[in-house]
C-alpha cells in the first residue's frame, strides 16, 4: 500500500462524500466537483482542445506522439454532474499511457437533460469518430461510474443500430444497475468513502425520469450482452457498487462475452481520478493501456 492511499482516502471522505447528498442543490455541487479536480491537473506532454460536434462539446487529449488509436471516454458524475475537465487528470493519464488520443464528450445532465440524452450525445460522438473515417476496430469507449454504465449501454445501442462495434469495453467501476439491488448497496455503506446510497437512488431517480430502473437503456446490467466485444472491468473493494459490478461481468460472460476482471482491494470509487498522485491508480490505467492494445491489435482476451 502506498502511504498516500490513507491521506486520499480522509480528503475523498471529507471532500468529495459530503456532496454526495441528495440535499446538496445540482449548481453547487457541480461547482465544488469541478474546483477540486482543479488540485489535480492534466499531466505535461498532453495536449488538450475542444471542438462541437453539433451542439455536443467535445474535449480531445493527445500525447505529442499519439498513435492512430481513440479512447471515446465518458466521465463519471451520477449522470448529474462532471464534465471532461473534472476527468482531465485520468483522461490525460490515460492519454499518456495508451499513446492514443482520448476523446471526452460533454454530454448533457441531468435533471435538465434526462435519459436517453446522455447516451443519444455518447452516439453522436462514436457517430463522429466513424464519419471521420476512424475504424471502429481502432476505437475503445472507456468510462467511469455513470460513464461506465454508459459506456456499456451505448454499446448495445450501437448493436441494435447495427453499427460496428468498438474493438473493446473498458469500464471502470461501472454503474449498470440503477435500481440500486445490488448487496453492497448495503454491506458497504459505512465503508465507501466517497458514494452515498442516498445519492445513488436521488441521481438514479433524476436521470431516469419516468422511465422505469431496470429499463436496460438505464441499467444495461439487465440488458442483452450478446454480440458486444471484450470487457476489462475494474472493482474496488471499498464502493457500493461493487456488487452490481460482480453482477455485470457474470452476465456478460453467460452472454459469450471475453471479460478481464480487476478487484482493488482497500481501494475506493474510481480512484484511478487521483493518477499522478496515486501509485495505485497509475498502475491501474497503465492494465487499460494493455488491455486497449490488446484489442486493438485484435489479441484474445478474457
């Protein structure tokens, strides 16, 4: 364990949990988000921009050297909050790590934009990659959170679309089960330091609409898996989340689908935001680099 794991894990705690309650108005926590991602910059030799495709703000970051691969990455928040700026230093890392250029779309929130937006913008932007004549053997969509649930979800709406799936799936602590049934919901409560199951339901609730939880568009857990390329699916030990992630990748392999499976044990929600600060979480993006390799080079995997 590295001694900056215990100081991260009380600053999450004191920091980060405290907005995650439901009571906490959507501006202020959306602004709080983004000042503290601001402690921990894009790395140096990334470079950053920002395009539209349409309306959709889109963020691009790119080693000086990147290579002809693309990560479309969607950011965590609960579908209510985060944007890629809040994700720069993990995107930027990322970036650094896979040599490949990193694509993050802004895609709308909730409770403005409730479901499908976020997943209608998450098409639009694997849409673009295509248009621009980027193979999708050449594309992995990565996500965290509600990222990674959308990630998961907007697989499957490529599926039905019959559009080219992307050579894999990288889904970091994925939330695919929106009706918040999973155990860990419970047995870790009073562990995570950073998820609330009050925010879980509230964020759950606000995305959804009237549309029921377990619609697989909103939780892809209950979705149909077939078809869909290979997973690397990352779980801490210390989420709530844990258990609808162990769910996740049991479906996806009854489905046919190659699954790589990663647990952290002592380790929090997406602590792979705190790279350059945390060995662990360096670590665990250099595992999605050679598993985005991988795929890309078109090696078995799971």
């Amino acid at each position: 364990m590295s001694r900056r794991r215990p100081l991260l894990r009380t600053l999450v705690r004191r920091t980060i949990q405290p907005m995650m309650s439901p009571h906490v108005p959507v501006g202020l926590r959306r602004t709080w988000m983004a000042a503290m991602a601001r402690t921990n910059p894009c790395p140096r030799g990334v470079r950053h921009s920002r395009t539209r495709i349409d309306c959709l703000p889109l963020e691009t970051l790119a080693p000086i050297e990147a290579g002809p691969e693309t990560i479309l990455y969607l950011h965590g928040g609960g579908y209510v909050f985060g944007s890629p700026a809040t994700h720069r230093a993990l995107t930027g890392h990322l970036a650094l790590a896979t040599r490949a250029t990193v694509r993050v779309p802004d895609y709308r929130l909730a409770p403005e934009h409730p479901f499908p937006a976020a997943r209608d913008d998450a098409l639009a932007a694997y849409r673009w990659l295509l248009d621009r004549g980027i193979e999708s053997a050449r594309i992995l969509i990565a996500g965290d959170s509600a990222g990674g649930g959308l990630a998961l979800s907007t697989a499957m709406a490529l599926r039905e679309a019959n559009l080219p799936q992307p050579a894999g799936l990288a889904l970091i602590s994925p939330w695919a089960d929106l009706t918040g049934s999973g155990r860990s919901m419970i047995t870790r409560a009073t562990v995570d330091p950073m998820l609330t199951t009050g925010f879980a339901a509230y964020a759950a609730r606000t995305y959804a609409g009237d549309r029921p939880l377990d619609d697989p568009g909103l939780s892809p857990q209950f979705g149909d898996f077939h078809g869909l390329p290979p997973m690397l699916v990352h779980l801490a030990d210390d989420e709530i989340l844990v258990s609808e992630g162990l769910a996740t990748v049991k479906a996806a392999r009854a489905a046919g689908v190659p699954v790589t499976l990663t647990r952290f044990p002592g380790l929090w929600h997406v602590f792979h935001l705190h790279a350059g600060l945390l060995p662990e979480a360096d670590a665990a993006l250099q595992e999605i680099a050679d598993f985005a390799r991988a795929c890309w080079q078109g090696h078995a995997i799971g």
